[in-house]
C-alpha cells in the first residue's frame, strides 16, 4: 500500500533512496501488521479525537457510535446534501429531480491572547451554497460550492485569527466544482475541485472556509467490509485563501509544481473493529504514511470500551525541497461509555529528528487539541478527556467535553522546546427537528501553559453558529 516511485536522481542520490524505501517499507509493514494483529480482535466503534474531526459532528454518547478516521473520510465523500424535498418535480429527470442545494451560513467569534507574542482576534459572516445534481443515466453527476467569509470585525493590531485572508480581509471562492462519474461496481472517478476528508489531507474546516483540492480522486465505498481510495492532487486551497496552489507549495516549497499521490485502504472485521492505512507521496517533498487500528466492545448495562492505536511514518523524498528529515509517531487510545458518558486516555510519542508536518489538514493524532497538536520533536505526550451528552438527564441537542493534555520535549539538542499543557472545553447545542433542524451553537475556550525558554502562555476563545438550509 506504499508508494514508492519517485523522479528521476543522480546516481548516488537513487541508491541512497532505494536503500531508504526499503528500510522503512519493511518497517511500515512490520507495524502495519502490528496494528492488524491488535484489531483482529472479535466482536461494537470516539471521545477524543482529533480536534478537526470535532467540527463534522457534536458528541456521541457511546464509543460503539465512533467510526475509525479513514473510514469516516471516505464514507462523508459520497454524502448526499441534504434535500428539503418537495421542491422539485417528480416528473423531471433523475439529473434534475434528485438535485439539492443547501445554504449554510456561518457566524465566527475568535480570539486568542498570547503573553509574549500579538494577540489575534475576529469575527466574520459567511458560509456555502452547495449544489449537487442527480445522477446522469445512473453513472454521471455533477457537484459545485460556493464558499464566502466576510468581515464584521478585525483589529488591524491582532491578525492571524484564519477567519478571513492574510490580510484580514474578506474573500469569495468556488472551492468545489467537480464531475463524478459512478461505475456498475459502485466505483466513482471525481474530477477536478472537491472536498478530500483522509488522513492528513483533508478539508479541516475549523474557522469560516475549508481546505478544498484540485484532485482526481477515485474511491469505492460501497462494500461494508472494505473500501479503498487512490488518485492524484495537484493544488490545495487553503483555509485561509482563494488561491489553488500545488501542493509542493503549499508544504514549503515556493515556486514548485508537484502534487501529491495517494493510495489507501480500510477493512471491517466486524461492525466494531477495523483497521485502514493511508499512504500520500508529495512529490519531491515527503511521503506520509498513517495506519489505525480499531477495536470496541459491548460490556452491557449501558457500558462500552474502545482501543484504537494509529501510526504515521514522514520522510523527505525526491529532490526534498523543504530539507532532509524523517520522523514517527505512534499514540494509544483507550476509551470508556457509560449513559451518555465518555471517558478517554491516549499517550503519543514522537521521534526527535522532526516534529510531525501536515500542511495539507487537520492533524489525525489522538493528542490534537483546539490550540496544539503535541506532535513536536522528541513530544512524550498523553491526555485525559471526558465528554457529556445532556440528553440523558432531559436535554436533548446539548453535550460537551472536555480535555487536558501536557507534552514533555527535550530540554537540550536540536529538538528543545518548551513543555506544554492545554485544558480546554467545548459546549455544543444541536437541536433536532423543526426551525432548529440543521442548527449548532458551539462554544470553545482553551488554556495552553508552557514551561522552558522562549514559552509563551495563551488563551483561546470561539463561538461558532452553523445553520443548514436546505433549499431544494
């Protein structure tokens, strides 16, 4: 499941990096079988998870409810919108009847306050309209979104807030615009600008706009135990731009035009244990290698377990634009539920050489939280969360949770940095049905405490409104 092929290099250059894929295939696979080894395990499927993935959806209230971060990426790529239904008529063609068109503002307060540095602070209007038509002879559909974030307020003495553009301003952009053409095999070929949702390339839609790429993807979804994606991304638009530039670029290398190649894959042992790996080769920058393995089980009595353990392998490769590095991570997952309650643990380590790089999205690691990532170099991280769906005491549509994580990273050597600690909360209101269908307040605030030379302490506050209206 690794890619391998790289371009053309001197001599000594193709030795060398022959000499590398092999050591480290070898050692990919070794821990690829690892993880399998500890999924296998038979019979139900996440409080914690990666903070980008907390945006997609409000807390659940059983670990047998979470779904494993490959999985979960492909299975949103062939969501339908939304539809108000009713809006069109039957006796349209199914390209025209099956249609949707989904308006979804968005409100976003952010403000951070730093000790040592510039504080950040805005708030923006904004949201998507989202078409996606019905399907085409049963095999051709076409999908397009518009994107817009707007400034209502943005002090020009605290920028970097994200909401807007580097400069503070506001921007419109077409971010999706894609065909996608479906086989009798259910395998769907999708062209051009979409959303991608995997590992470490994804859409990270934590302030007003999300990453979308320029990309041939292909993917099969459709088998209950296995799915697969692969293909091609040339540009990315960054959340905080309108501008598609390649991927190689966007990793650190200015001026270059590489894409990067994916291929990848996940198995359902059962309805509550699998395991996937995911391989992107960035072209001339680095290869990410990530595999996941998931377990749960159903104690009874409202009781549930989960264990989850994931990987990342990272590399330069090719002419390496952005330097020479190699690094792992490996973390642990164990979490508990019990009436609406979810409790959780995780440790993760990461190797000295380099700290973890995802310019491309959302970090997938156990230990990302709203302000850090704990995956610097040499990190020795672990964290303790607990999560609360209020319906089980008579409040419907609210939950929360919370989580505390500190980070230990050499004090001497290339890869000192200070020590950290984030506590941080969230509190979520998802109302269902009636005028509150497709509505979510949610409100946020983090506390990040550094400890060690060039510290600097932080404060973090957001308040999000979504809404979602279905207008066909």
């Amino acid at each position: 499941m690794l890619i391998t092929t790289t371009r053309k290099f001197s001599s000594a250059a193709r030795s060398r990096q022959a000499t590398d894929n092999t050591s480290w295939s070898c050692y990919s696979f070794c821990v690829f079988l690892a993880l399998l080894a500890v999924s296998a395990i038979p019979d139900k499927t996440e409080a914690a998870e990666a903070d980008y993935l907390s945006y997609e959806s409000a807390t659940q209230d059983s670990v047998l409810k979470l779904k494993d971060i490959i999985g979960r990426g492909l299975k949103t790529t062939v969501e339908k919108v939304r539809r108000a239904g009713g809006r069109v008529p039957e006796d349209l063609p199914p390209f025209l009847r099956d249609s949707s068109l989904v308006l979804s503002p968005r409100l976003y307060y952010f403000n951070r306050e730093r000790d040592q540095t510039n504080d950040s602070q805005a708030a923006a209007l904004g949201g998507a309209l989202a078409y996606r038509s019905g399907e085409w002879r049963e095999t051709v559909s076409i999908g397009a979104t518009l994107f817009t974030t707007q400034q209502l307020y943005a002090p020009s003495d605290e920028p970097g807030s994200g909401l807007l553009s580097q400069d503070e301003d506001g921007f419109t952009v077409l971010g999706e615009a894609f065909v996608d053409l479906r086989t009798p095999d259910e395998t769907h070929f999708r062209l051009f600008r979409q959303s991608i949702n995997l590992p470490y390339v994804n859409k990270n839609d934590i302030r007003m706009i999300p990453n979308t790429f320029e990309a041939l993807q292909i993917f099969n979804v459709d088998d209950p135990n296995f799915n697969w994606v692969a293909g091609h991304v040339t540009k990315i638009k960054q959340l905080d731009s309108d501008d598609f530039v390649y991927m190689s670029e966007a990793a650190g290398a200015p001026g270059s035009n590489d894409g990067t190649s994916m291929i990848g894959a996940r198995y359902n042992f059962s309805n509550n244990a699998d395991i996937g790996a995911i391989n992107h080769y960035s072209w001339n920058v680095f290869n990410t290698f990530y595999a996941e393995a998931n377990g749960a089980w159903d104690i009874g009595n409202d009781t549930a377990v989960r264990l989850s353990a994931q990987f990342t392998d990272l590399r330069t490769v090719g002419d390496e634009l952005i330097g020479s590095f190699e690094t792992q991570n490996f973390g642990i997952r164990a979490a508990a539920s019990y009436k609406g309650a979810v409790f959780t643990f995780a440790y993760s380590h990461t190797d000295d050489e380099a700290g973890i790089q995802n310019p491309f999205g959302g970090y997938p690691g156990y230990i990302s939280l709203i302000v850090r990532d704990f995956d610097r170099a040499g990190e020795d991280a672990w964290l303790l969360g607990a999560s609360y769906d209020f319906k089980h005491i008579g409040l419907p549509g609210l939950s929360g949770f919370v989580n505390y994580a500190s980070g230990d990273t050499p004090d001497s050597g290339i890869a000192a940095s200070p020590d950290e600690t984030e506590l941080n909360f969230t509190l979520d209101f998802r109302p269902n049905g009636g005028f509150f269908d497709g509505f979510w307040l949610r409100a946020r605030a983090a506390f990040v405490d550094e400890k060690g030379t060039g510290s600097n302490d932080l404060e973090d506050y957001r308040l999000i409104l979504n809404y979602s209206i279905p207008l066909l």
